[in-house]
C-alpha cells in the first residue's frame, strides 16, 4: 500500500473508533463530494436560424455617403407613431408593417434588395402630433424594432 493510501486509512480508522459530530460532519462532507457532478462544460449556443443567414455580413465600404442616403439601395424601414414602415424603393410608398411583421417582410425580399449585406435603414418619422403619449409610442416601437433586427443579426444604420 502506498504511504498516501496508508495515511488516509489509518485517519479514517481513527474517527471510527471515537464517533461524535467530527465523524458525522467527515461522513457527509465525503457523501456531498461522492454525490458532485464535475462541472459540465457550457455548450456553445448555437446560432438560431433567421432566414436571413444567406446575406453576406455589411460592407461600409459600400454605403452612399451620409449626404446622398437618397441612393439607399438596402431595406429602408421608418420608426412611426403606428407601426414600422419599410420603404418600397422603387415606388417611395411606405408599407406599414406590425412588429411581428418585420422577421418575415425581411426574409422574403429578394438577394438583390441586399446589396450592401446584412444592414438596414433606421429613419423615425416625424409626429403629427408631438404629444407625450407619440413620443412613447415612438420610443417603443424603436426599442421593439432595434431588438428584432438584433435577433435577426441585422446591422443597423442611422438616417440622418
């Protein structure tokens, strides 16, 4: 038997033979590190599939310059009081979409209505009625559309 073997034996002989709150609080320290799991490695979260993972990632060095946005070629979405709008480029129409709306709306436009990869155009509308209550409604719909084009790994980029 080898020496460390030999020592914890003849420790564990010891408090044995004297029982009492020593022995009791050996035995459960060795059932709660007999009964431990070894820590499990934390599993990588893969990424959730959007739809949109067949757009390249953004390339700035495509953008028009901030003074000539009007040559916007990618999704153009506007922040407004009732809904988000997203921009017909061709048309200049806005079609007011509801939050949940936007997921799908993006994932069904074309490769080409991509050019600059995986970013969009945030602009927010300017109220009609610049009450308190728009105000909020704008902040909020800002706030739920910023967090869906995050789930979605969607760049944003500011209109001027």
């Amino acid at each position: 038997m080898a020496d460390g073997e030999n020592f914890v034996s003849t420790i564990f002989r010891a408090i044995l033979r004297r029982p009492g709150p020593i022995t009791f609080a050996c035995i459960l320290l060795a059932a709660l590190v007999a009964c431990s799991k070894p820590p499990q490695p934390e599993a990588a979260e893969e990424p959730k599939e959007t739809g949109l993972e067949h757009i390249p990632m953004p390339d700035p060095l495509k953008y028009p310059r901030l003074s000539n946005m009007s040559s916007w070629q990618n999704p153009y979405l506007v922040v407004r009081e009732d809904g988000i709008g997203i921009v017909d480029l061709s048309s200049r129409e806005i079609h007011i979409l509801k939050q949940e709306e936007i997921p799908a709306e993006l994932v069904s436009l074309p490769l080409t209505a991509w050019p600059y990869g995986r970013v969009v155009l945030v602009a927010q509308a300017v109220p009609k009625d610049p009450s308190e209550q728009t105000k909020a409604d704008l902040r909020k719909n800002r706030a739920l559309l910023l967090g869906t084009l995050k789930e979605l790994d969607v760049q944003v980029r500011e209109a001027p």
